[in-house]
C-alpha cells in the first residue's frame, strides 16, 4: 500500500511540474518506468531521477502527444513494447539492440563505464592493479565467483563478453520484479553474493539511502578504464514507434543543450570528487555525440543470466 502511494504521488508530482495542454485527438505515448534509482526515484516524495527528470523534458517538447507512464520491471520490458505500442524508455544504452522490439534514438547521455560493487571484506581479497582497477577477466579465469545479477540486464559489449567467456566460473543471482536496484544491493551487503556490476553513481545514490551502505566498495574495472557509455531512448520497433524516435531525435538537439538536462547530469551522473574529468569528457561527447545521428555500433551484447555457455 506504501509503496502503491508513492507510486500515485510521483506521478501527481511529474503531472503537476509539466502542464501541458493535449487535443483530444492527440495520440498516447507511453513511457516506461522501472524501480531502478537513481535513474528512476519511485518511492520518494517529488524527488526524481536522472531518467525521470529527462522524460520530463521530453515530454515538455513533445507536445502532439499525450503522455502515460507505466512501472515495469526491466525483466518484462521485452514482453511490454508493442503491447503498449508506442512506448518509449528513457534509459537504454545506445548499441545496436538486442531484439527486434525496439528502436534508438541519437545518442542523449554520457554514463561513464560500469566497475564492480562489493563489500569491503570480498575487496580486501582482490587482487588490484596499481591504479586501484580490477583485471575482471583474470579474476574469473582463476578464481570462482558469486554474481548478483538484475533480470534482462546487459552492460557493454566488452563485459559481456567477458562474462559470457567466464560464465562457468560465475555463479549467478538473478533478481527480478519490483525494487530492484535496491534489493540486490541489500542482499549484496548482507553476503548473498561476491559483487555487482554497476556503474558509480548508483551506489552514490544507495549511501545516502540505506542502512548497510558503508559496507560497500566501488571498483574500477581495467577492461573498461577510460570507456564511456552513450545512452538513448527506445521506442516500440512499429510505425507509432518509428513516429515517436522521429519526433525525439527532433527535439533532442536541443534538449541535451539545456540548462534542464545538464542540471539531471550534475544531479546524478557526475562522479564525486572527479568533476572536472567528468564534465570535460561530457562537452567532448556532446560536441561528437550527442543529439546527433550517430549509428548504434553492432554489439554481441546480450542477457547472460539464462544461460551457461
């Protein structure tokens, strides 16, 4: 009941931030939510996400549609694209898709790359490079591991590949459904698993909202040192859909210009104590990639959980 209040108050909040007026003939654009802070806050009064702070901007711009959001956790989000077709999601990550069910837009966010998290007690065992980095791959070549895991998630080609090479040496802990970040770095800090991966600023989030927070370590990984990773929306691979990624690369251009957008950036995504790394890598992929037709590069990126190859 709690947390079905929360749910009608951030929607009441989003509601009441962007008044937009709509035609009766306007056609409905559905956007997706799941539980996944700080990319999206749905159990905290008004406050919102890096994801929810730019779906509000879009949606702003986008003013021929009416706007519907729904809550699905990213395990069902592959079920759900045309059954609410057009729905589009904020956060996906800009390579060529891993099914037929959605469409990108241009390139909207800089995250940089995912490291591990961990507790203090498995990271004091890890054998770390002198730049404090984590060799991942020669970690599971000798060593057995346990892996929390969310559902449906993927990282980058580089990790994924290295996962799936590995995969006989991990021992996975998928977690699905509602609260999902939150519940697997829980079950992290109680000793349910080795490690995540995940990028920074998600555990920045977790520290200032959980008991056990303390308990955990974020871990550079070397295969990725120096990587970023661009972010787009995806919409339901349909004409409505394709419609929908033509209006948004439209708007776009501009959007990832505004004083809006780089306020959700400096909210959630710039790493603290690295600021100046951070913003100055950001103007350089803005300036290259950002609200710009850039071609998903091809990826074998895929689900790993499922299977053991």
């Amino acid at each position: 009941m709690r947390k079905s209040y929360h749910k009608l108050l951030l929607m009441l909040c989003v509601a009441f931030a962007t008044p937009v007026s709509y035609s009766k003939e306007s056609p409905t654009l559905h956007w997706v939510k799941n539980d996944a802070p700080p990319f999206y806050i749905v159990d905290n009064d008004c406050q919102q996400g890096f994801g929810d702070q730019v779906q509000t901007v879009l949606e702003k711009r986008l003013k021929n549609y009416r706007h519907s959001t729904l809550f699905v956790p990213l395990s069902r989000l592959e079920h759900t694209w045309q059954e609410y077709n057009p729905l589009c999601f904020v956060t996906m990550i800009h390579e060529k898709p891993v099914n037929n069910e959605y469409l990108l837009s241009m390139p909207n966010a800089m995250y940089l790359p995912h490291g591990i998290i961990t507790t203090n007690r498995f990271a004091d065992t890890l054998p770390l490079q002198a730049d404090g980095t984590l060799a991942l791959e020669e970690l599971l070549e000798h060593r057995k591991v346990t892996m929390g895991h969310i559902a449906g998630r993927t990282y980058s080609e580089k990790l994924d590949s290295i996962l799936r090479r590995q995969r006989k040496n991990i021992e996975i802990n998928s977690r699905a459904g509602a609260t999902e970040t939150q519940g697997i770095l829980t079950m992290l800090s109680l000793g349910r698993f080795d490690f995540v991966i995940e990028y920074e600023f998600v555990l920045n989030h977790y520290v200032d909202s959980a008991d056990y927070a303390d308990q955990l370590r974020f871990i550079p990984i070397s295969e990725t040192r120096g990587d970023f990773i661009l972010g787009a929306v995806g919409c339901s691979n349909s004409e409505a859909g394709q419609l929908a990624i033509k209006h948004i690369n439209e708007a776009l251009p501009e959007l990832v210009q505004s004083r809006a957008y780089r306020r959700a950036v400096a909210n959630w995504l710039v790493p603290v104590g690295d600021e100046v790394h951070y913003w100055n890598r950001f103007d350089k992929v803005l300036e290259d990639y950002l609200g710009h037709p850039v071609k998903p590069k091809t990826t074998l990126r895929q689900p790993i959980a499922d299977q053991q190859n």
